[in-house]
C-alpha cells in the first residue's frame, strides 16, 4: 500500500530551527516534493529530492535518503510567515505523473 | 502573469444537480491534475491528464469526470453530486523535466463545494 506519515503539528519560536520530518511506504519512488500551504491558500512548491543527500534553497532545505524512506524540511531563522502547512508527496515510479501526498504538516511560529 | 485559474471559487449545490467546475492554465503545460482537500484527509488525486484526450484515474476517481480537449483547459464535472462530495478542489497544472516526468506543479486558488 501507500503510505506517508508527517507529524500533524509542530510549534516553534521565531528565529530558530525547525525540522518537519516524511517517511513513506510506497509500491514505487520516482521524486519526493515539498509544498508549503498557508491557511486558505494553494499549495505552492518548496523543494524537490530524487537523490539523496541535501538540497538547499535559501532559509529552506530538502533531505532524502531512499533507503531509509525518510524526508525532511529543514527551516532555518524562522519568521512569522512560515506559519503554514508544509506538504510532502512522493511521485509514483508507475506513473510519472501521480502524486500521493501526505496528512501535512501543520508549523505555528510564535515570537 | 503565469497561473491556474479556477471557476467557481465557491459553489453551493444540491444532491443530484450535474455541475462543471473549469480549470484553465497559461503556461503550455502538458500535465494537470484535479484534487479534492478534506480536513485530515490532505490531497488526494482525483484525476491527471498528462497530454490533450490523454487521461488517467487518480486514487479517489468515483463520482467524478474529466475531459482535456485543449492543452489549456481541464474541466472537473460532477454528474451526480452527493454530500460526501463536499469538499475544497484544486486543480494544478505543470511541466515535464527532460525525462519527461512531472515537476513542480502550480495549484489553482481552490474552489469550495458545499453539497446539501
């Protein structure tokens, strides 16, 4: 079956460093998406991982390893507009074009 | 400006009323998806179209329709809907890396469907 499991909600102080960790069980693994999603808003596109290892953007970075079935976001000098939900999908080996997501992620960020 | 646009933004139904919620992007992308968000639930996939009259089923298709007759639109029709069809809808849209599979996808503003 398919399966990807993030915490439901994390808090965390303005300025400091948070980790939101994914792991999955999926039938395939072909790329793992991050997405973050402020309340009432789309989803929009923070990171992508297809090998292991780190992918930094900024305050944002992206780890995976395959191996384990593990993700995480690391947010560095957190500011309050981080407050949101933070997504993780992993792309179907069998179809390139099928995303699963999990639960989210809800981050609260508090001065 | 490159986006997903969405129509309607809320709709409020009843039982059995067919209805068509459209999706329009203008950014040429080859793939778009349609999902539904339940609280709990997060994104499940609904339907994706990976080209035009080329489709596929997502893991929550029943009840639902879809058609890609040009590359820009992907209209979400519900023929029959129900109750447990409440829910927030995006569509998305994106392009291919060089080998062709999807990437970063570009959600639509949702639209909020209340079925009484």
């Amino acid at each position: 079956g398919q399966n990807i499991d993030q915490p439901t909600e994390m808090t965390a102080t303005e300025g400091a460093i948070v980790q939101i960790n994914c792991t999955y069980q999926t039938s395939g693994f072909n790329g793992l998406f991050w997405y973050q999603q402020h309340a009432g808003e789309a989803p929009t596109f923070l990171s992508y991982n297809v090998l292991d290892g780190l992918e930094e953007k900024g305050r944002f970075s992206s780890f995976l390893s395959r191996s384990k079935g593990y993700s995480y976001l690391l947010l560095k000098e957190l500011q309050m507009k981080d407050s949101a939900s933070y997504l993780c999908a992993v792309r179907d080996l069998d179809s390139s074009y099928k995303l699963i997501f999990g639960s989210g992620t809800r981050l609260l960020v508090r001065p | 400006e490159a986006q997903v646009t969405q129509n309607p933004r809320y709709l409020i139904t009843v039982t059995g009323k067919k209805l068509t919620v459209t999706c329009s992007q203008n950014m040429n992308h080859e793939y778009m998806s349609w999902y539904r968000q339940d609280p709990g639930l997060g994104l499940r996939q609904i339907y994706y179209s990976m080209n035009v009259e080329v489709t596929d089923k997502g893991d929550v298709p029943e009840g639902y329709k879809v058609s890609r007759k040009e590359k820009r639109n992907f209209p979400l029709i519900l023929e029959s809907p129900s109750p447990n069809q409440t829910s927030l809808y995006f569509c998305a849209s994106s392009s291919s890396n060089q080998v062709g599979q999807a990437y970063e996808q570009y959600f639509g503003p949702g639209t909020r469907l209340t079925v009484t």
